[in-house]
C-alpha cells in the first residue's frame, strides 16, 4: 500500500466532513502514519479526537495491513462526539473515548501518544 495515496485519500475524505476546518493537515497526517509504521505501533492515545481523522485513519491503516491498533482517545465536545460514529463508519467500533485523560485507567500503555487537544489532566500522561 502506498501511504502517500492512502494518507492523501484519508485527508480529502475527512476534508468533505462538517467540522473539517481544523483537521490535521496532510502532512502531519502522513508522518503520524509513516510513525506508526516504523515503529510497529500497536496502542495509540489520542488526547483530543476532534471529529476522528487521525485517530480513525490509524484505524483504517491497520486494518488494510490486516494488522489490529487499539485506539483510545478523549473528546468532550458534544459536536465532535457525534461526527465520530459516522466519520468513522466500521472502525468506530475499534476506538474508545474518554472523555478526559483522568477518566483512562492508568494502567493503559501506549506505544504513540498524539497531544491535539487541550486538556487540563495533561500531567497523568507519563512516558516510562
């Protein structure tokens, strides 16, 4: 599979969606992928969902390399929570949202942790 191709056609899918004015750009979306990658990535959080590009674009990456990532993720606007499920479409199914990092069981290890979002909790992230 072609990440260019597939990052480029992740981008203009989620450009098309209502709330789309402040989605990663491409390329940080690409380089977020070439990441996951090269590091065999297999756990991600995501502190700030927004309406689901990046996270479900990990997603949908996976599961075209017939590999499995468990996504876990934090929103707390009402709008974007309700652009997720549709924006996400089967993968939705393969993600879990908190709606803040304190509501996540410290337990959770992630292999990338990708800040897009502001949170006031941002101190229980720990890198070990």
């Amino acid at each position: 599979m072609n990440l260019q191709s597939f990052s480029t056609s992740q981008y203009k899918l989620f450009c098309k969606a209502e709330g789309s004015e402040h989605i990663v750009s491409e390329f940080a979306l690409i380089q977020i992928l070439k990441i996951v990658r090269k590091y065999s990535v297999k756990s991600v959080l995501e502190v700030g969902l927004g309406i689901g590009t990046i996270s479900g674009s990990i997603l949908k990456y996976a599961e075209k390399k017939g590999s499995t990532i468990h996504c876990v993720g934090t929103e707390n606007n009402e709008f974007c929570l309700k652009q997720i499920p549709s924006n996400l479409g089967s993968q939705y199914k393969n993600l879990k949202i908190f709606s803040a990092v304190d509501k996540i069981d410290p337990g959770f290890k992630f292999d990338l942790i990708i800040i897009d979002g502001a949170e006031s909790n941002l101190q229980l992230v720990r890198i070990c």
